[in-house]
RNA sequence: GGGCUCGUGGUGUAGAGGCCUAACAUGCCUCCCUGUCACGGAGGAGAUCGCCGGUUCGAAUCCGGUCGGGCCCGCCA
C-alpha cells in the first residue's frame, strides 16, 4: 500500500511506504536527509543508520525509490512531518548525474530556452515548471467545463487533409500512400459543418502552420481552441460568449491556483467590474495610437504588434481590464467565409490579453450562393474537391453562425506571464525544433 | 522572407589582443559534519573558448565565411 507525499501528516505514527524519485540529498555525518518525489509533492526521509544511506552511494538524482518506515510529527520538518530511520529499496537506479539542475528554479530567459528545450525531459522534473503544465491542464479543463455548461459538444476532426483549401497560413505537405496530403491549419471548415448538426461545437487539437516565423508568440504546432456557436443573433453574441468563457476560467484559474500564480510572478488578474471586455474598433485604435504615439497607423489593415501593446495597456491602466476586443476589421482583411457588413468592415473581432491576441472572433456568412459568390470573388474554383463536403452544409441549412479560433498556448503564457509562447508547450515545434 | 544580435568545463556566467598554463558559481567525485531545507567546510576531476580560414611576433579576444541559438518586423492563435 503506497502512501503519497501529501498524506503523511495524517499518519503519524503509523509506518508507511513511499515511492518516488530522489529529489535532493543532504548528508550531515550522522544525519542524512532525503527529500522523495512523488506526484502529489516532497517528503522528507531521515536517516542514522549509515547502512541504509549507503545503498545510495553513486546513485543520481531520479533514482526511484521505496522508503518504508514510521511518521514522526516534526515542526522542522517541510510539511510538519517526516519518515523516521526507513528501509529503503532502489527501484530504478540512477547512476549517471543530470545534464541539468533539477531541484533548482530553472532559467528561462530567452537565452537559456535552447538548453531548456533540449534538456525537457529532465527539466519537466522541476516542481517550478511542472506548476506552468498543471495551470494549463486545469485552464483547459475549466474551458471544457464551461462549455459543456453551456451545451457545446466536443468533437474531434481531421488533422490530415487533401489539400489547403482554407486559404491564410501556409501549410505543411507530405506524403499519403503517394497522394499529397497536407496538416490542417485549423479546424474551420470541420467545425463549421458541425454547426448543421450540433449548433454548438468546440475542439482543442492541435493545428499546424508552415509559416517561417520565428518570434516569442508562434509555434508551427500549436493548440487551439475553435468553438463554433449556431443560430446567434448577431456578432456581439458570439464576442460576448468568448468575453464571458475567458473570463470565468481566468477568475477560477486565479482562485485555484492563486500561490502557484504568484510563486510563478505572474501579473495580477485585472477583470472589468461589470464584466463587459471593453472594445474599440479597429479604426478607433488607429487614431487613438496614433494621436498617442505619433506613428500614423491609420492605413493599416490589421494591428501592429506596437498597438496590441498600447491598447492593452490603455485596457488595464485606464479600465481596469486585461482584456480587450478591437473590432470590426477592414473588408480586405476578411476570408471568404466570414460575414461581411454594409460599412466596407467585416464582423470580426480579436481578443486581446495582456498585449497578445489570443483569439480572432467573427461571425461567418451562412448563405448558400452569398458563399459561393465570396468564393468566387476571392478567385476561388466552387467545385474543387476540396469544397464538396464543405458547401454540402450550408446547400443543407446552416445557421447564422459565428465562433473563435482562440490559440490556447497563448492563454497560458500570458496568463503566468511568460516571454516566450514555447515555455508554455511542453514539447514545443517551431521552425528550428523538431525535438524532443 | 527582411533586419539586429549571441555561441567560453555538464549547466549558468566572467574575461574584449600578451597578465589565460582560461576565472567564478553550480553540478559531479573523495573526506569531515546529528536538523538540513540554495546546508556548511576541506580537497579533486572536468574546456583544444561552435567550426573553418585570415590578420598579427602573439587570437577566447580583431576580420571573413560557415553552422547553431535568440530577438524584432511581416503574417498569424
């Protein structure tokens, strides 16, 4: 019978067993101390008899162990309690030392991240870094929870595709049984037929981009979050349902895991007070940078990473918000699936968190020969292959729909604060990195 | 795709023409130490300074090339 770490101190007294990982040894002559790893945390060991400790010599950190013997309360003690004069049993020996240091913080400035990366296996051992993953697993986890709340159903859509039929980001080609194939850059068209038959849709998977970009925010597999809700009513339903899931599961990412958070130095979380994510549109930003600034921004089509930053700080210092919406991009920056209004603008809207935009939000057109009409007017051919399936939904009655593509790597790193998106990746690809 | 930067023991750094037979911290090895928790103390091993070529009496240091990182822009989540 195993005991976790965590549950010693209910069993004082009592003698235990536990297994798990060297995490540091102190030896002080007549006194040995031995903090054990486990999945729910350290413990610490003891020992006098010098037999016992013996069995460790020349063994590594890592090495994994069974330590049996009685609880003892001891307010010296990390935790309040320690195993007292236990037998041991090597497991899995370690003979050869870390290329890293586990037990210490480890550096993550942009300098250190190659030997971060290539040493991952053994730095994940970190408590610090494995804080970053179990806020990512619960952050995923409260964006299930909140949606399945609200009645979307996940599914789960090809990843291998025939060709690049979406348009955008470049894609990744290979081979398929001599066919070429190619890996999707996002679920928008699985999820948009989806809409035909649950209304409301989610998927976090992983996409994949060819673009040769090599910056702190882009990975060439990331993961996403694509939602996609049926029969809204207008564009600001779907802003508002993206506003309001974000902001419950940063409330609740801050809530259970608040000592993590700031041990980690993450910003503190700044939400509006009535929890409307403040917005401006895209030209309102322009002016508002540009009267600020003095860079003139107001021909671009798009934000500039320079005023993501500004408007972001705008939200936080001036409205008390870490979140922000710029909406209502120019018609040219549209794709051909997306909702174009009657002011030359299309019904789009990127969320903005802390600087970075995490989420594109539009509403897509559902008409029939409007979207055939749009695809031919982006100079696309209607009956390629690669559309059949696709233009079958909305030949069959889809909704108005609208939803996200929301980058969930993002969401992580900025809400610990990170630099680089890859220290939230526990396996990161990029275009230099392939391993491990 | 464009621009700017950085490569020194396992890891993180210092050294910026001769003081370098390359320094410091940490890790590793040996020994001492009964309350450590970044334990402490003594000793030891470990680096052809990314690679190739050039300048120079002399190169870790200057120059060129090359390979490998990082950061920014474009584009995007």
């Amino acid at each position: 019978m195993r005991t976790l770490a965590r549950e010693i101190t209910e069993q004082v007294g009592q003698t235990v067993t536990v297994r798990g990982w060297i995490h540091k040894k102190r030896l002080l002559g007549g006194l040995t101390f031995i903090n054990i790893r486990d999945r729910s945390g350290l413990v610490q060991a003891t020992f006098e008899n010098k037999d016992e400790v013996e069995k460790l010599r020349g063994l590594q950190i890592g090495t994994v162990l069974a330590v049996t013997g009685e609880v003892f309360e001891e307010p010296r003690a990390p935790g309040g309690a320690e195993l007292r004069n236990p037998t041991l049993i090597v497991e899995v020996p370690v003979t050869e030392p870390p290329a890293i240091e586990i037990d210490k913080p480890i550096d993550h400035r942009p300098d250190s991240l190659d030997t971060l990366f290539e040493h991952r296996v053994l730095n994940i051992r970190n408590l610090q870094e494995q804080k970053i993953f179990k806020i990512r697993a619960s952050l995923t986890r409260y964006i299930r929870e909140f949606l399945h709340e609200n009645e979307f159903v996940e599914i789960d859509t090809p990843k291998l595709l025939p060709g690049a039929t979406e348009g955008g980001a470049e894609v990744f080609k290979l081979d398929y049984f001599g066919k070429t194939a190619t890996l999707a850059q996002s679920p928008q068209f699985y999820k948009q037929i989806m809409v035909g038959a649950f209304e409301r849709v989610y998927e976090i998977g992983h996409s994949y981009r060819a673009e040769p970009s090599a910056t702190t925010r882009h990975l060439t597999e990331l993961t996403m979050l694509d939602i996609e809700m049926g029969f809204v009513e207008s564009h600001d339903e779907v802003l508002d349902m993206v506003a309001d899931m974000t902001q419950a599961v940063l409330k609740r990412a801050y809530e259970e895991h608040g000592a993590d958070l700031r041990s980690l130095n993450a910003p503190e979380l700044k939400l509006p007070e009535d929890g409307k994510v403040p917005r401006f549109t895209i030209n309102e930003i322009h002016e508002m940078y540009t009267k600020a600034t003095n860079n003139d921004t107001t021909n671009e089509k798009d934000l500039t990473p320079d005023e993501e930053r500004w408007i972001a700080e705008h939200a936080r210092k001036k409205l008390g918000s870490d979140l922000v919406y710029a909406v209502d991009f120019p018609a040219v920056a549209g794709k051909f699936y997306h909702k174009f209004k009657d002011d030359g603008t299309v019904a789009w809207g990127d969320l903005l968190y802390r600087g970075l935009e995490i989420a594109t939000v539009p509403l897509r057109e559902n008409n029939y020969e409007k979207m055939i009409e749009q695809m031919r007017s982006a100079g696309l051919d209607v009956d390629d292959d690669g559309f059949k399936h696709y233009l079958q939904a909305f030949k069959y009655g889809l909704p108005q729909h609208g939803g996200c593509g929301f980058g969930v790597d993002r969401l992580v790193q900025k809400t610990i604060g990170l630099n680089n998106v890859k220290e939230a990746t526990l396996f990161p690809r990029d275009i230099n990195r392939l391993t491990p």
